[in-house]
C-alpha cells in the first residue's frame, strides 16, 4: 500500500464539519430525543425489550439489575454501563414516571437527589404497564433491524399499545435540538386519541374538553392554561408549577408553613437547604425552623414560623424565591418520519394512531397467515381421518417416515406439511371425540380468518380494535390525577412590611467599603462615638434607617449596588463593618464613591451622576429599583480610564457648581438636563482644559451657604454664592484661584458649608485635620485662601469631608 492510499489531505474544516454532521445525526436520532410513536428514546427501547427477551416480566421474578445491563451492552448498546444503569435505574423512579417502566427492588435513588445502590445490589422486572409496551412484538408488528454485531435482530420501535410519549413525557438535549415533553394521565390521553381518531380535525380546543394538561408524578399545581393551549397548538408553551401548601395554626399565636406536593423535577433536599439558608442569612426574619418530616406516608416540609407572623406572606416571599414554584417549558420535540420535528398535540396522537394502525394491521396479517397455515393442517387432518384405515396401511407399508410422508402425497394428494402432521400424528388423537375438535377448530379458524380479513379490509373495524384494546388498558391501568390544574397563573405579592420586622437601625458606610447596620441600644450605649475604622477611612453615610428602606452604593466605575437595609450585617456600633466584597465583587480598581439611603423609589427624584470627563447625567431615582440584586447594576456608561466622581438624589430644578482640578467652576441649572437612561453616558457639563478633570460637584439648595475649597498644598478658602454667576453647561466656567507658575494650587475638594460647620481635610500620611468653618473669612474668586496644612509634615491633603453624623432624634 502506498502512502498516498493511506493518507489522505483534507482541509480541517471541511473533516470537522463532516465528523460532527454525523455527530449530530447520531445523538439527534438515535440517542437524546424519543420517537414520536412510542415515546422512548433508544436506551430505554433497549433496556425494555432485552428485559422481554430475556423473560424478565411482571409475572416472574425479580433479578439482578447487572444481568439486564450486561445484556443490554453485550447485545445491544455497546455504551457505558452507567449510562445503561441510569436510565433503567430512571424509568424506576415514581417521582420521574407517571407509570412506572420497571419495577425495582432496593435503592433506586430519592428525590433528593440521592444515588440509587449499585447495580450489582438491586433487582428488577418489566411493570405490568410495560408488558403492554411490547405485546404482540413477536407477530411482526414492528420494523426489525440487526444489532450492532449482525448477531441478533432489535426492534426499530415497539408496539406500544399505549400512548407513552405523552402519558410519560421525555425531556432531552442533543446538538441543536432539545426537548421537553411533560407526563399526562393515561385515562386522559387515551380518552385523546379515542377522540381524534373519531374526528380527525378535531380542534385543540375539543381535545384539551378530555385532555385538561399535564398530570405530573409528584402532584403539585399547574397554573396557566392559555400556555397549555399555546403548546397543544404549537409544541412551544410554558406554565407555571406551584408547590401544594397550607397554613396550620399551632398554640401561643404560632404557625406553620406545610409542603405535601412540591413541583417537578425540583430537588428536595436542595429546597430545603435553600428555605433554611434565607432563615440563617435572616433574609427572611420571620421563619424559625425548617424541616423535611418526609417519610414513607409521603412527602412533608414544615416551615415553622416566628409569633404572630403571618404564614401567606411568608409562603409568597418563599414561592418567589425558592424552587416551591417554577415555570414548566413545553417543547415538544420528537423523533418523527427519522426526523426532528416540532410537534403539536394532534401531530403527536396522529402519529401514535398512525403506528397503531400499522401495528394492529401487521398483527393481523400474520395472524391470517398463522391460521390459514393451521387450516391446512387441520383439512389434512379431517381427510386423513375420514380414509383412517387406508392411510394406516399405506404408512404400515412405508419403509420409513420419509416414505410414508411421500406415500400419503403421492396416493392421496396431501400436501408436504399435511403429510407431515399425519405421520407425527398421536395414536389417542385417532379417537372419535378427535374428529370432532378438528371439524370445531376449523370452523373457529375460519371465522377468524374472516374476521381478521374484515379488519384489513375495513378502516372502520381497524378504528374500532385499536379503540377496544386502548379502553381496556384504560380500564387496567388508569389512575385518579394528581395535579390540580388552574387556569390563572396567580401572581406573587411580597409584602416586605411582614416579611421584614420594621425597625430603626443606624445605617454606616465608609469609603474603604465597610458597612454594616447597628441597633439604635448598640448606637447610644456609644454615644455615637467610638467606631472602629481605618486611619485613612472615613464615613460616607452616618444614617438613621428603617430596615424596610433601601441602600445605593454608588462606585467609581460607573456601577450601583443596590441593597435592602435589613439584608445588611448587623454588627455593633464600635465594631468594624462587613466590607462590601464579602456581599459583592468589585473590580480590583472599583471604590464606593457615595452612599444614599432610599426610603421609597419616588418618582419625583432624580438620581445625579457625573464623571472626571466632565459629563452629567440625570436619571429616574425609580429607574434604580431591581427585583434580584446579586451582582452590580450601570450607573453610568463610562470609558476606559474615566471615574464617576459624585452621585446625589435632586429634583431635577436645582442650581449645580462643577468644579475641575484646574481651579475652574461653573453654574448652571439642572433645568437644562433632561432625564435619560440609567445605561446612558449624560451630556457635556463642563468644557474641560487639556489634562484638567471634574473633582467635584456641589448642589446649592441654600442659598445662605458658602463653599469651602481645599487645595494639594493644604490651603482653604471660604467663598460665597454670590460669587458664582449661573451660566450654561458645557462652558469652561471661571476660574476660582490664583494660577500660580511655580508649584500652583490643585483644587482637591470642596464642601458647602453654614456658621459653626467642621471639614476635615485627609492628607496623603493618614492624617485627618478638622477645620473650623466659621474662622475662615470670606474671600475672592482669585485668592489662594490659608495655607492651614504644613505639606511637609502632615502630607499633600487629599479630599475636603464634611463629617456625616446619625441623628437619632430625626
């Protein structure tokens, strides 16, 4: 052989797209999705009819689970053992199933998640339902192809004389393609297919008049029938699942939450652990205790709540943000004509009653050929026993039975098979009683065969075997439903003021991101003094609070985290806060800018923002309000390299003072913003110098205020309003100190004051320098104010603060 014959150059596009094409082909066919006809996906086929075969019936026996496996990878599905396992293991499960597959003896798994036992420790057996699966297999009702070997033939799909798809459902993920398809009733849907059968336009409508929905094994509440009908009507629909409850009173004004259905396919022990965590992380004040009180009588999950709590607000907190209710896709994609396809309910039951015909149809003809063979014998043998003393000397005189088999042919014109049985004849059969149930059996054979020949002949008597047997597995097998279907989706109403104990906290934040909320006792015992912080940190917000308020933690970033007050560590006054990062992550460069506590989401208020580029925004304050909170929310829309610098709530009519590093300063009116979106970048607020930026932004709501500015080198002014002319955004403004050319003044911060205010200025050694406001004479835009701060000795000053302070008595 050549190398050119053994390799072959292909470009590697073109071999991956082939390889996964037929990737792709394989898990969407023949693994992932189930057939359309009976329900099943691969696997389960394969475990279902190696158990058939193998004589492992509801009737007999239970026998290991590793022998049934091994049978089904050795002749079948040359897969994984684990995967085998799981899925026999799966169709065992009463809380997966709507009726059971297969009966399991041992550890078949817990709907908590819990592992089923080894195969080699647990047995299993067809259920009685799955018999009705494969019935009548053996009459060539359906499609057989070779195994994966050429060694034993394995059926394309089974009889399936139920409607398994839908009383079972399927759920499954292949390449491009998924499914979910939810259990139903069995009495339901065949009472389905009876009726389309009758009606073959029959509206979705009709159907759903027998067909009320989804019947899930574990019960529950289905709520939403317009997104049933919509997903009868097209395969794509979601409903709503919700868990069964009830309030119980129990003594001294107690109550108790309990749980005795749960929805689909949710995990119990992690419900549990996820309604305990809201308890431990007193997100949720009002419970005292969970516990899962499940036991062989059936499922229970107690909720016992705090005094004279109320249990339905409770519950609605509890269904909003646990697993007690989830929302249910439909997608009911199947395997259809070997083709993926979106299926609707009449597609689905016109397919199963397609295969049914089919199946009753093959049936039928191998039963007429089975009895049309057992006539022929039969006439030989009324024949043979009619001239009984001639055939009995012919065989006498035979040689052998070969002979007397071409004697009785050649002398009496039997046939090869009739000869056959006339030579295998038993003496007693030659009795008269003998003629008799041979004339009997040969009338009965050939009303059958009429018979059979009338359902082949006839849609009419076909229709009307498959409605016969359908009901009789309906009369066998049907259960009461265990979902209650509703039709309204209810809506879930929080009510924070029960669910959160009301309750005034003093509310802390610092610069370096320490928060925390202290009880008003820890507070005043303290005096307000005495918190435990950082040199170099500071107060952003000092705030007395209700525990039903709301917390905006502004970043440099541009970002806001939003955090319910009562959510908030609570920690003694003296002690230091929680930092932010154990609540949420921030980028390695992000700090908290500013602080704002929010009673009530107002419409009226604004939210202004502003960066050191010099844009200003303003945004809705109730634009700022989220349901789930578990990451940061845009603030701003900033580039890469520029800070947010300021946040503040204002009407949106106030006068605003914009000052840049480089000394300049400019009034304009907010009147001349208009409200944009959270996400948005704002406008032009002031026209910045080459290497300048926006430090600070003041906003005048008194008009007997003045303003204090802080330079680098540690030099203060106080200056009055009246020296800032209002003006224009987006303007250079004017400037506010003296340019000097030799190490010239920074502006570093500003603060607007009254007589008897304190700023304290932080310098780049840790050093907090308290001025008093009112010493400062009031001077000139050009002055350079009073060098306060020795640069040499206590550091450059970094920022101008103005304390914050809770007040109690507010």
């Amino acid at each position: 052989m050549t190398s050119t014959e053994r390799y072959q150059d292909l470009p590697l596009e073109e071999v991956i797209g082939d390889r996964f094409g037929r990737y792709s082909k394989y898990i969407i066919q023949d693994r992932a999705l189930p057939d359309a006809r009976d329900g099943l996906k691969p696997v389960q086929r394969r475990i279902l009819y190696a158990m058939f075969h193998e004589g492992n019936t509801h009737d007999k026996a239970f026998r290991k689970s590793a022998k049934t496996v091994g049978n089904v990878i050795g002749n079948y599905h040359p897969h994984g053992d684990t995967s085998v396992y799981d899925a026999m293991v799966r169709m065992s499960q009463e809380w997966k199933l709507r009726h059971l597959m297969i009966d399991m003896h041992g550890n078949n798994g817990s709907v908590d998640g819990d592992s089923a036992a080894a195969m080699r420790y647990t047995e299993a057996r067809l259920s009685a339902i799955a018999s009705e699966m494969l019935r009548d297999i053996n009459k060539d009702t359906v499609e057989f192809v070779p195994n994966f070997d050429d060694t034993e033939p394995e059926p394309t799909v089974l009889p399936s004389r139920f409607p398994n798809l839908l009383v079972n459902g399927s759920t499954g993920i292949s390449a491009g393609y998924a499914t979910d398809i939810p259990p139903h009733a069995l009495h339901e849907v065949i009472d389905a297919v009876l009726m389309r059968m009758d009606d073959p336009t029959v509206s979705v409508d009709d159907l759903m008049t027998v067909l009320k929905g989804p019947d899930f094994p574990t019960g529950a509440i289905i709520q939403g029938t317009d997104g049933i009908k919509t997903a009868y009507e097209t395969g794509r629909g979601r409903f709503v699942i919700r868990a069964k409850s009830e309030i119980e009173q129990l003594k001294a004004g107690k109550s108790q939450i309990v749980i005795t259905e749960i929805p689909y396919d949710v995990n119990k022990a992690n419900l549990v652990k996820k309604m305990d965590e809201l308890r431990v992380d007193r997100k949720l004040d009002g419970i005292a205790d969970v516990r899962d009180e499940s036991d062989r009588t059936g499922l229970r999950i107690v909720v016992e709540l705090k005094k004279d709590m109320d249990g339905n607000a409770i519950l609605q907190y509890l269904l909003k943000n646990t697993d007690l209710q989830i929302t249910y896709n439909f997608n009911m994609v199947a395997i259809s004509n070997r083709r993926p396809t979106l299926m609707s309910l009449p597609m689905l039951l016109d397919a199963y009653i397609v295969h049914q015909k089919e199946v009753v149809t093959r049936r039928s003809t191998y039963d007429i050929q089975k009895a049309k063979d057992r006539l022929h014998i039969v006439e030989g043998l009324i024949k043979a026993l009619s001239i009984l003393d001639e055939v009995i000397k012919t065989i006498r005189a035979s040689a052998d039975k070969r002979d007397a088999k071409n004697n009785l042919i050649t002398k009496f014109s039997f046939t090869e098979v009739q000869a056959e049985a006339i030579v295998s004849l038993q003496l007693y059969r030659l009795t008269n009683t003998d003629i008799t149930e041979l004339r009997k059996e040969d009338e009965e054979l050939r009303k059958l065969i009429e018979k059979l020949n009338a359902i082949l002949t006839s849609d009419k008597k076909l229709a009307s075997v498959i409605k016969k047997e359908l009901m009789e597995i309906r009369k066998q097998f049907s259960e009461q439903r265990r979902s209650v279907i509703e039709e309204k989706i209810e809506s879930i109403k929080v009510d924070l003021d029960i669910l959160v104990p009301s309750e005034e906290v003093v509310v802390s934040v610092t610069k370096d991101g320490y928060v925390k909320r202290t009880s008003m006792r820890s507070y005043s015992a303290s005096n307000g003094t005495g918190q435990e912080m950082k040199d170099s940190d500071y107060s952003l917000l000092e705030a007395v609070m209700n525990t039903q308020h709301h917390l905006l933690l502004f970043t440099s970033l541009g970002n806001y985290l939003y955090q319910p007050v009562h959510e908030l560590p609570d920690i003694r006054w003296r002690d230091l806060g929680q930092h932010i990062s154990s609540i949420i992550s921030l980028e390695p460069n992000e700090e908290i800018i500013a602080a704002i506590g929010i009673e009530s989401f107002d419409e009226q208020t604004a939210v202004l923002t502003v960066a050191d580029n010099g844009n200003i925004k303003l945004s809705k304050l109730a634009d700022f309000q989220v349901q789930r909170y578990s990451r940061t929310f845009k603030a701003m829309n900033l580039k890469k390299g520029d800070k947010m610098t300021n946040v503040q709530l204002v009407t949106g009519e106030e006068d605003v003072i914009l000052f840049t590093e480089q000394a300049y300063a400019l009034r304009f009116s907010l009147s001349e913003l208009s409200i944009t979106g959270v996400r948005t970048s704002g406008v032009k607020g002031i026209n910045l110098k080459s290497g300048d930026k926006l430090v600070s932004m003041l906003v005048l709501r008194d008009e007997a205020e003045s303003i204090v500015i802080g330079t680098q080198r540690g030099s203060i002014k106080r200056i009055a309003l009246k020296e800032f002319e209002q003006a224009s955004r987006a303007q250079r403004g004017m400037v506010v100190l003296k340019e000097l050319k030799a190490n010239p003044h920074r502006i570093v911060g500003t603060a607007l004051v009254k007589p008897g205010d304190t700023v304290i200025l932080t310098t780049t050694k840790d050093n907090k320098i308290p001025i008093e406001t009112g010493n400062l004479r009031l001077v000139d835009r050009l002055s350079n104010g009073s060098a306060l701060v020795d640069e040499t000795r206590d550091g450059k000053v970094q920022a101008v603060i103005k304390p914050v302070t809770a007040d109690p008595k507010s």
